[in-house]
C-alpha cells in the first residue's frame, strides 16, 4: 500500500505523537474515520460502540444484519452504519 499522509486533524494538532502514522493507515483503508467534527482523539477510551465500528470495518462484516441490544437506543449512531 502506498504511504499515506498524516492525517490533517493531527496534522494541524500539537498532541501529533506517536499515533499520527498508525491513525493515517487505518484511515486510509477505511477502518477508522475520526469524530464528526473532524478530529482523531488518540488518548480517548473507545467506547463499545466505536469499538464494533473499528472492528467491523476492519473484519469486512457484514452490517446489514439487525442487532439487538438492550442499552443501545435506536437512534444511536451506531445503528445508522448499514
């Protein structure tokens, strides 16, 4: 694969450390995208959502299958990937 560019939410940040160049690989295939606003929060805990969400793309499943779960409203974001 072909080198990509840091991406420009750490690219403009003063936090640029070490997960510039891992961030910028996996949203280069796609795998993470960043926050709406444009922004990649590297020292932020995952939550269990964004969790499936990384590992969904990053395993190709399918996510046209419905999902059930009890603490997840169904206006979340998470709902809305299919």
């Amino acid at each position: 694969m072909k080198a990509r560019p840091i991406p420009q939410a750490l690219a403009t940040s003063k936090q640029v450390n070490g997960t510039a160049i891992p961030i910028g690989y996996l949203e280069g295939f796609k795998i993470i995208s960043g926050y709406q606003d444009g922004t990649f929060k590297p020292d932020k805990q995952l939550t269990r959502a964004e969790f499936a969400s990384v590992i969904s793309r990053f395993a190709k499943l399918d996510t046209t299958k419905k999902t059930n779960f009890s603490d997840v409203s169904s206006n979340h974001w998470a709902k809305r990937l299919h």
